[in-house]
C-alpha cells in the first residue's frame, strides 16, 4: 500500500496555510515581548501546570476557571511530545477563548474536532516554521528527499525542540522526505525502537532529553505567589498551604514558615 499525505493525516494545503498565517501572528506577537519558548508563552497567557500523570488517554487540556485560562500537560510523555501538545493548546486559548468561556472545556468531540485539528496544524507551523525547517534541512543535512535516514530526523527534531514523530510527519508535509520512507523511519519513533533512538541521538552529539518524559511537576509562579500571600495574610491555614505545596513537591518550611502548635493539617 502507498502512503499518502492524507493518510499520515496532514491538512490539504489550503488550511495549513491559512493556520501557518496565524502560527506567524502569534510568533510574532511574543517575540516583540522578548518570550519565545512555548512554555514561557503559556506562562505569560495561562495558569500553567505540569505534572506527571499515571494515565496516557490525556496529553493535556486548557479550561476556563475563575475568569482564568488555565493549561495543564501531562509530563508522563517525551519532552517533545509536551512542547508539541502545548502548542496546541496555545492556539485554543488564542482562537478558541470563545468556546473555552463558554463551555470551560475544550472536549475531543464532533462541535469540536475541526479546533482540535487546526490547533495540531498550528503546533506544527508555530514550533516548526516552514521556512526555518527548510533552511535548517539544507545546512545540516543537504540529502535527496529519498535518500533521509534516522539521523538525518534527529538532528532536525533536537535543534527545533520537537519529538522525532513530529519532526518526520513535517519533512513529509513539506515534500523534503519521500513519503515511501515514512514507515521505516517512523519505527523509531516506538517504544520497541526507543532505545536505538537515544543511542542514535547521543552518537550525533544531541541529549535525549526531548525523547524521554520529564516528569516535571511546575505550577505557574502565581500559584505560589497565591498561596504565599494568603498564608501570610491569614485566609488559609498552616495545614491549607502545606497541602497547596505538596503539588508541587515543596514544604511551608521552605519559605521560613514553621507549624504552629495549635494549628493541624486537615
């Protein structure tokens, strides 16, 4: 069976570049405020929240709380995949706030489907701009699009930030690797092949860091300075903001708070 675009479920070129405008506004408009990593974005539009889960159904979510966008990623899965996910998740707090005001939840469901596949074209354009990966291609690989190997994916996907996947599916969409080696070279990009990936990866002078979990646990330093100040002022109790710290795997003790003696957790 021959592979097509529309099988690897890449968009027809009319959406891509209509969302490809869009992921260049909005590269635009945080680098004119000097933030350009995906995650300090988030920082800077969202509660943002990190955090390690036992389940792999969900890569993350962006709900409406408390006149408040708030993002959450799951960093059980790679580096790569997490930057990835937030960028979709960029692009529904920029172009779907509606929706999210309204139905605080965005959910994988029919209304929602078309969001959700605009919002993984506009991660690909905004972490892997055309123009850049072209540019990035032909000076540290130069090969004929036939001709890609594993190493090849993997200098592109370290230097951009990417997972390997990710990274593969956008050298196909832009015509720089034949798509007849898509299933040979998307091999590692598993499970079974992960190990060969991190040695491939190390032998070409990148650590694995974006093709392994995190298991980062971050809250914004909001949730901190939240927590912090109603400590101080009173509102929550000792046992209150040992529990809100406890997220983040840190103590009141920390911060120069100590228990007091009539004071429990609860």
């Amino acid at each position: 069976m021959n592979l097509t675009k529309s099988d690897l479920k890449l968009p027809g070129e009319p959406l891509r570049l209509a969302i490809k405008q869009l992921a260049e506004e909005s590269r635009y408009r945080f680098s004119k405020k000097g933030i350009v990593d995906i995650f300090d974005i988030l920082e800077d539009v969202a509660f943002f929240i990190r955090k390690p889960l036992e389940i792999y159904e969900i890569s993350g979510f962006t709900t409406y709380f408390n006149n408040e966008f708030v993002v959450f990623l799951n960093s059980s899965f790679t580096l790569g995949h997490e930057r990835f996910t937030a960028a979709h998740e960029l692009y529904h707090i920029l172009y779907n706030s509606d929706i999210l005001k309204k139905e605080k939840l965005l959910l994988n469901n029919n209304s929602n489907n078309i969001e959700d596949e605009k919002a993984n074209v506009f991660a690909s354009e905004f972490l892997m701009p055309e123009d850049y990966v072209k540019e990035l291609f032909y000076k540290l690989i130069n090969v004929d699009r036939d001709k890609l190997e594993v190493r090849h994916v993997v200098r592109l996907n370290s230097t951009l930030k990417v997972s390997y996947k990710a990274m593969l599916k956008r050298l196909v969409q832009l015509d720089l690797c034949d798509i007849s080696l898509y299933e040979s070279l998307v091999e590692y990009g598993t499970l079974e092949k992960k190990e060969e990936l991190r040695d491939i990866t190390k032998t070409e002078g990148y650590d694995i860091s974006l093709i392994v979990p995190s298991n980062i646990v971050y809250v914004s330093k909001e949730y901190l300075e939240i927590a912090k100040q109603n400590y101080e002022k009173g509102k929550i109790s000792y046992g209150k903001i040992t529990q809100l710290l406890k997220f983040i795997n840190e103590t009141p003790e920390q911060y120069g708070y100590n228990e007091p003696e009539d004071d429990e957790i609860v």
